[in-house]
C-alpha cells in the first residue's frame, strides 16, 4: 500500500503543534494596509489556530500527523 500524501501546500502554511493543534497565520494583513485601522493591524498580528470544526480537513490533508 503506497504512503499517503501530504498536501504540498498545506505543509507549507500549517504547523501542528504538540497537543494535536493546528498553528495558522493570519489573513488581511499582507497588503493594502493604508486603509487599515492601527488597532486593526496590531491584533492581525502573531498566529491562531485553526477551529475545531476545520479539524477535518486538516486531518485529510496533512496525514499522518497526529491530528
């Protein structure tokens, strides 16, 4: 039985973290910051994680994981 395959460009973007969690960056902060607030901006930063009902897909496309 042949190894299944991670997504590319999920390895890419995704960090699992110890827990089981799933790191993510943040989105709306790459350009056109000029019509963004200060404050808009300032919690824009740093990483989240992924929610739990996207679990799923996450397991799908990062196997093998742990997740």
């Amino acid at each position: 039985m042949p190894k299944m395959k991670t997504k590319s460009g999920a390895k890419k973007r995704f960090r699992v973290r110890p827990g089981g969690t799933v790191k993510r960056g943040q989105a709306f902060k790459r350009h056109i910051l000029t019509k963004k607030t200060t404050k808009n901006k300032r919690h824009l930063r740093g990483a989240v994680g992924v929610h739990e009902t996207n679990m799923g897909h996450m397991s799908q496309m990062l196997p093998g994981q742990g997740i």
